[in-house]
C-alpha cells in the first residue's frame, strides 16, 4: 500500500518500489546458483562415428592437399603434381567421362580447413559430382 504524504493541502502518495523483497530473493536465488553450481557435472559430446560403406569402389580418384597447400592427384598408382586453376581438367580426365566416379579429397592434419574447401568448391562448381573427405579411422 503506498504511504501517504501531507505537505500542505492535500495528500499525495508516494510512488516508491520496496526493494527489499527484491533484493532478498535476488539472494536466494544466488545461494541456490552458488551451491548447485559445482554438482552439475560437465557434459560429454557425442561427436558422429563414420562407419564402412557396404562395398568400396574399385577406382577412386583422390586428391591430397600437401603441408604447403600444394595438391597432389592419385589416380590407382599414379601420381601428379598440379594447380588449383588445372585440377578440374585433370580429374575430368582421370574420371575419363565416368561423372559417378568418386572424388576423395586427403589432407595434411596441419593444412588450414580454407585450402581444402577452396579444392572441394572448386569441384563442385565444375560440375564433379561425387566430391568427399577422406577420414582416418581409429582402431
């Protein structure tokens, strides 16, 4: 109920929050974080496992992006050094109109992520269909 104030002629209320319930169950509720804060035990992520396909393919072409950023075309046994700007004619030319054949991109652990999704982009922009990451599966 707002206190009522006489000055002069009339009564006027006086329009004030109390702050003290306020601030009391600000403090309850910080007594309650501070305790209930170490019980709460940090979680564990689920990070996605990669399984087997069914069957492999017999011929992959896999392109390796090297610590220097340099790539690298396998083809079976064989490999060659190129440029980004000649990478998609080498692969359209490896796959040898084949478009369904599968594309892997392997990289170095050290090589920063903006060199290998510049390789993937750049396939897929020229029309390779089947462009993947190799992963390294652990025992």
């Amino acid at each position: 109920m707002p206190a009522l104030v006489s000055r002069g002629r009339g009564r006027r209320t006086i329009n004030e929050i109390n702050m003290v319930p306020f601030i009391d169950v600000m403090l309850v509720l910080l007594i309650i974080f501070m305790v209930t804060a170490p019980l709460i035990s940090p979680s564990v992520i689920d990070l996605p496992s990669v399984g087997k396909g069914k069957t492999q393919p017999d011929k992959v072409i896999q392109i390796i992006v090297a610590k220097d950023e340099s790539l690298e075309l396998k083809v079976q046994d064989q490999n060659t050094r190129l440029a980004l700007p000649g990478l998609v004619a080498a692969v359209r030319q490896a796959q040898g109109g084949d478009a369904t054949l599968p594309v892997v991109i392997s990289a170095d652990r050290n090589v920063k992520y903006e060199a290998v999704v510049r390789v993937m982009d750049t396939l897929q922009r020229n029309g390779v269909q089947r462009v993947g990451l190799s992963v390294k599966l652990s025992p």
